[in-house]
C-alpha cells in the first residue's frame, strides 16, 4: 500500500481512450484496410479498434468528413478517429489532429476536417510536425502510404495518452473544404447541400434539424415544388421522394424501397432550400 498523499503510478497516469475508429476509401479488395490497422494494433493493442467504412468515394475527403460529423455523437468521449482520403499524399499538403466534442480526429488538412471545424466553434487543431513524428519513432517510410506510416501510428499514440496534440506542432485552422453548414439567404431561407448518396439510394443533406427553426419546405431548387414530409421510411407513398430527419438528425430526402437520388437524378454537390414557405 502506498505512503499516505502518494498517488499509485497508475492513478496517475491518464486513461487511454475508449475506442480508435477508422475511415478510409481504400475499400476491402486491397489489403490496405489491414496493413491499417495492424499499425494501429502495434501501438495500442489493447483498445477497440472500429471501422466507421472504408468505402467513401475514392478522393473526396468532404464525404468522410460528413460521415464523421454525423457518427461523433454516437462516439464515447476520448474517442479517436483516424481518417484517410489522402489525394495529396505524398505532397506539401499538412496532416492536422483536431479536437472536438472531446474527442481527437487525425487526418490529412484537405477539407475532411472542414465541416467538423465549422460545425463546433470550440474545435481547435493542430498541424503535425516532422520533429514531433521523429520523437514518436514515426517518419514517412513512402510517399503514397501515410495513412500506414504516420496516421494510423499517431492516431494510436494519441489514444494511449502518450502524446497530446498541442506537443505535435503549432495551431492551425483546417481547410474548409467544399461541404459547408447552411447559410441563411436574404429571404430567410437557408441554403444547404447534398453531401453524400448513402447505400440506400437516400440524399443526405448537410442541413441539421437543430438549424431549421421551423422551416419545413423543402426544396431541390428555389422554383421547384416542395416535397412532402415523413416521420419514417414506410410513411412513405411508394415511387414518391420525401423528406424526414435521420438518425444523425440531418436533413434527408428518401423514397420508400427504392433510391431518391436516382428518382431525382441528384449527385453530391446539389443545392437544397429549405423555407417556412
């Protein structure tokens, strides 16, 4: 038993974090997935590794970063999330670790952290420096695979509490990238997005519920008609798109048993208006 006012070293020594997610669009045909996580696993054997997907659309790190802007919350705190979309792997583009929601995202400044950032004001990150990588034993073993070398490593150190973002290099504001949150419109109305087609065929919009204060029409273009409401997927008239907030409390426009975005003919990018009227 230790002295009295003498804490345990293992009192004092911080928890490491309760899971490590992974997203990715290498897909699972490649061994890329495993070559992952048998980094991660390396240095952090003993915590839950989950995949969020590894099938985001090749090159488009806003996708990733919306999945994990709507899957955060279903996160414990001190969660870590490594994320790699990596197009400009190998290039001058910075790798980040940013913090929010309390908990840490780890991924290439390339507009995947963008909406996260944006979304909750309180979020701050880091740009990861060369120096700092060389003191964790880490350093780009090739320029196309930093997602192995360097990511998945850190991501790892950072949930065993053996380095905190600040001591990995200084502040920096991440790229916006092109999926932004709403912006009211002269009119009163607000203007989102289509942020990704998910496997059902449904549109899901970059539109939270918190933001409509009240707003319920709903539409693919200022002239175009609004689409009617619905609580749940089966409320829905077969063949006819409908809009409904989601589990991740977005805004989404689904069609029963079949696919919006190809009822609609909608892609990622496309404009929605939600007005009172």
């Amino acid at each position: 038993m230790p002295a009295p006012g003498i804490e345990p070293a293992l009192a004092r020594a911080p928890a490491a974090a309760p899971l490590i997610t992974l997203t990715t669009d290498y897909g699972l045909q490649d061994p890329y997935v495993g070559i992952l996580k048998s980094r991660v696993v390396q240095r952090a054997p003993a915590i839950p590794l989950i995949d969020l997907t590894h099938e985001i659309r090749r090159f488009q790190p806003e996708e990733a970063g919306y999945w994990l802007y709507c899957c955060y919350p279903q996160l414990p705190a001190g969660t870590v999330h490594v994320a790699v979309v990596d197009p400009g792997v190998g290039s001058a583009r910075e790798i980040l670790v940013l913090s929010a929601a309390s908990q840490l995202f780890v991924a290439p400044d390339n507009g995947l952290l963008g909406l996260i950032a944006q979304h909750l004001p309180e979020a701050l990150a880091w740009r990861v420096e060369t120096r700092a990588l060389a003191a964790l034993g880490l350093s780009a073993e090739s320029a196309t695979f930093h997602g192995r070398d360097i990511m998945a490593p850190l991501g790892a150190e950072l949930a065993m509490r053996r380095v905190s973002p600040e001591e990995l290099g200084p502040r920096q504001a991440p790229l916006p990238g092109s999926l932004t949150p709403p912006r009211e419109l002269p009119d009163g109305s607000l203007e989102g997005c289509v942020a990704v087609i998910d496997h059902y065929g449904n549109v899901l919009t970059t539109v939270p519920a918190r933001q409509m204060a009240g707003r319920r029409q709903v539409r693919l273009a200022p002239w175009a008609p609004a689409l009617p409401w619905i609580g749940t997927y089966e409320e829905g008239t077969a063949g006819q798109c409908a809009v409904l907030i989601n589990s991740a409390g977005m805004l989404e426009v689904a069609v029963r048993q079949a696919s919006a975005a190809a009822a609609l003919n909608v892609a990622p990018g496309q404009r929605v208006y939600v007005s009172e009227r």
